[in-house]
C-alpha cells in the first residue's frame, strides 16, 4: 500500500515526462492517474454552471442549453486540435526533440488563437440570431442574449484550454495539465454564486454571472499553462519565436486536427439521432435513457484516461524508434482497461437498480434506465479495446483510420440498426440499446484488427 501511494503522489507531482524506457506498467498508470483526474475537471464544469444556475430558474437553465448545444462546434475544433497536438508533441519528445516540440506549441497556440477569435467573434455578433435559430422565444433572447455573447467572446480561452492540455499530455507532463482544470474549476465554482447572486460587493448578473466566473476560470487555467510551457525548467520552452506562422507545420496540424474533429463529431451526431429514435416511444423512455448515459459516461472517464495514457505512450515511443514498445503499450493499458471496464460492468448488471434509483424514482425510468445499464454493460469487455486502440492510432498520427471506423460503426451500422431493431423488428427502445452494444463490439473488432496491421507505425508526423 505505502509503495501504491508513493507511485500516486509521483503521479500528481508528475515527476516523470519521458516514457519510452522503464516499466510499462508504471508509465500506464504514471500518465493515467493526471488524465483521469483532468477528465472529471472537465466534465465538472457543465455541473457547477447547471447546479447554480438551476436556481434562477427554468429559462436561465434553457439559456445555458442552447447555447451549450451550438458551442459543440467550438468544442469539435479544440478536441480535434488537442488530438493532434498530443501527437505532433509527443513524437518531437520520443525523438528528443524538444526544441522542436517547443516549436509546435507554438503553431499550436497561433492556431487555437485564430480559430477561437474568428468562432467567438461569429457568435458574439450573431448571439440573438443562435438563440433564435435553436428556437428560444422574446423572453429568453432578451435575457440570455449577453450570456451567449459573453460564452463565445470567451471561445480562445476554450479552445487553448483544450489545446495546451493535449500539448501538457502529448509532453508527459499530463499533472500539469491536471492542476490547471483543478485551478480553473477551483476559480469557476467561487465565481459562480459570487456573481449570479451578487454576494458581498459585486453586482447580481444572473445567468450572465455564470459566463462570468466561467470565462474568468478558464482563462486562469490557460494562464498557468502558458507559464508552464515558457518557463525555464519546464520539460518543453516555448519562445516568441514559435509563435511566427509555419505554414507547413500549421497545414500538418490542421489535416491532423480535421481526423479529431470529425471523430467527435461523428460521435456527437450518432448520439442525437438514437436520442431522436427514442422518443418516438415517449418522455420517459428519453429520461431513462438520458440518466443511464450520464452514469455511463461518468463512470468511464478512467477509460478514457488509460485512452489518453496510450496515445502519448504510443507517440513518445514512435518518436523513439521504439515501434514494439509503443505497440506493447497500448495492447497493456487496453487490457487494463478491460479489466477495469469489466468490474464497473458486473457492478452495473448486478446493482442497476438501486444506482438508477438515486436518480429518479419513477417505475417507467427507472426500468429503461436499467435495462439500457445492463445491454451497454455487455459491450464493455470489447469497448475497452476499442477506446484505447483508437485513441492509440490518433497518438500515432494517424486520426483518419479512427474517423473511417466511427462513420462505419455509428452511422452506417448503429443508426440504421438501432431503427431497425426498435420499429421494424419492433423490439422497442431495447433495439435502440442493443445497437450500441453491437456497434462498440463492431469497432473493437475493427480496431483490434487494423492496429494488428501495425501500418500506424509508419506514420510521420
């Protein structure tokens, strides 16, 4: 136990950056314990700004929805571009490189820069326009409309947020990229009631207070990033001359970045139409399944994780010249996360009931919500593969393979298999969630077999 506790405080210290000698083992979890914890970072800012603007009330929370839903875009773009700076930094970092590693974090800033002007200055200008476009009426543009302009003028905060993350990962140094969610989260969840409510001296803004003490967190969180990658002693330095446009190095992070935007989006738009198939069967058949998700997703952000891990292990490794090493490093933190995804499954399957019950307590959703946990947890065993196979072809450069495999797997089999088997077949929602489990299982295989071919290895980045 004192030797497991020792190897997670190095883990938050992050006292190790260099990852292509040693034990596997240790740099799996070395890397993995930062990108778990940056994970829950990320997905706590959603639930902060909901929990305390839930208590303005219902159309302050619809503000937040609708705009939410079209800053997918900005969200797209920044995953798409972290995704190829972890592996433009990580194989400059293999080879030793680390002058140029410095160099593409600098194109990687200009980049995330220009786009998240060009994305925020859109939106500031057109914020009633996109409240309206989403369906919002009078009331509800009138009152939200400055929250939308504030969120979009923050857009280079988020996407550098993003972006320097995926560089800090791509680096090795993934704890740094950690304490900054911690610091921009810590900032955010202060900022929130102070400027909603107006506590002590400051104003009471309402939901635009939320926009606030949001942008204010992130912006925190890319400030101490930016120290870190130009400072001295930092495992890479940034210079102001990194930051002059290369546009061969700019066009190869861009046709990197299209393959992780297309990813995310084809994820994000296989979601909304299987939504859509649902509720033809009614509200309560959407709420079960709404709740079964964000269990779901909450519980595999460890996977996602040990995905992240890979693709900086198999990056380094490739940048090494240590091909069977980056190859050993990914089957390892797959069958890891297997065994991890295996045990939240048989925990789901045998406790579905009394999970889903902490959330609601109708009969109809919760007995949704417990068949749609124990069909997914099925397709687990296989998903862990697919998770960090995938992920370990985007850490070698290669983002278009992951891309074709998502388009097939969710478009042209999930979608039209989840249609089939719930009204064809009439199979009922149930058909909806076999798809997915048929589907994950169908891209584990997929990936399994194209990462076997081992062509990843050749990729030049």
């Amino acid at each position: 136990m004192t030797k497991f506790f020792r190897l997670f405080l190095a883990a938050l210290r992050g006292s190790e950056t260099n990852f292509t000698t040693g034990s596997i083992n240790r740099a799996i979890f070395l890397l993995s314990v930062p990108m778990i914890l940056e994970m829950v970072m990320e997905s706590l800012f959603a639930v902060v700004d909901v929990f305390f603007v839930a208590k303005i009330g219902t159309e302050a929370i619809a503000t937040v929805g609708l705009t939410e839903s079209v800053l997918t875009i900005v969200y797209s773009i920044a995953i798409g571009l972290s995704t190829a700076a972890t592996a433009l930094v990580s194989r400059r970092v293999g080879e030793d490189n680390h002058r140029g590693a410095g160099h593409a974090v600098g194109q990687v800033i200009l980049v995330s820069v220009g786009l998240g002007l060009l994305m925020g200055v859109v939106g500031f200008v057109f914020a009633e326009d996109i409240l309206r476009l989403m369906g919002g009426d009078s009331a509800l543009i009138s009152n939200g409309a400055g929250f939308t302009r504030m969120i979009f003028a923050s857009a280079p905060a988020i996407m550098l947020l993003y972006t320097l993350s995926g560089c800090l990962r791509g680096s090795g140094d993934a704890s740094v990229a950690m304490r900054s969610l911690w610091l921009a989260n810590g900032v955010n969840i202060v900022l929130c009631p102070v400027f909603i409510f107006g506590l002590g001296p400051f104003p009471e803004l309402g939901v635009m207070g939320s926009a606030v003490a949001t942008t204010i967190g992130r912006t925190m969180g890319v400030l101490y990033q930016l120290y870190a990658l130009t400072r001295v002693k930092g495992v890479i330095q940034v210079l102001r001359s990194d930051v002059s446009p290369d546009v061969r190095l700019i066009r190869n992070l861009l046709g990197l970045a299209i393959g992780g935007t297309s990813q995310f989006l084809v994820g994000s738009a296989s979601w909304i139409f299987l939504t859509r198939i649902l509720s033809t069967f009614g509200s309560d058949v959407v709420a079960g399944y709404t709740i079964a998700i964000r269990i779901i997703v909450f519980t595999i952000l460890p996977s996602w994780g040990m995905a992240n891990a890979a693709a900086t292990l198999v990056g380094q490794n490739l940048g090494a010249g240590q091909p069977e090493r980056a190859e050993t490093s990914a089957w390892r933190a797959a069958f890891c996360n297997m065994l991890f995804l295996a045990a939240v499954g048989i925990g789901f399957f045998l406790g579905a009931t009394p999970i889903v019950g902490l959330f609601d307590n109708n009969v109809r959703v919760v007995e949704i919500a417990v068949e749609c946990l124990r069909v997914f947890c099925l397709g687990y065993l296989f998903m862990a593969y697919g998770m960090v196979l995938s992920q370990s072809l985007n850490g070698a450069g290669d983002t278009r393979t992951p891309t074709l495999i998502n388009i097939v797997c969710f478009w042209v089999v999930e979608i039209p298999l989840a249609y089939t088997l719930a009204h064809v077949l009439n199979w009922g929602p149930p058909g909806v969630f076999w798809s997915v489990a048929i589907s994950e299982t169908l891209l584990a295989g997929i990936a399994i077999w194209i990462f076997r071919r081992g062509r990843w290895k050749t990729v030049q980045v």
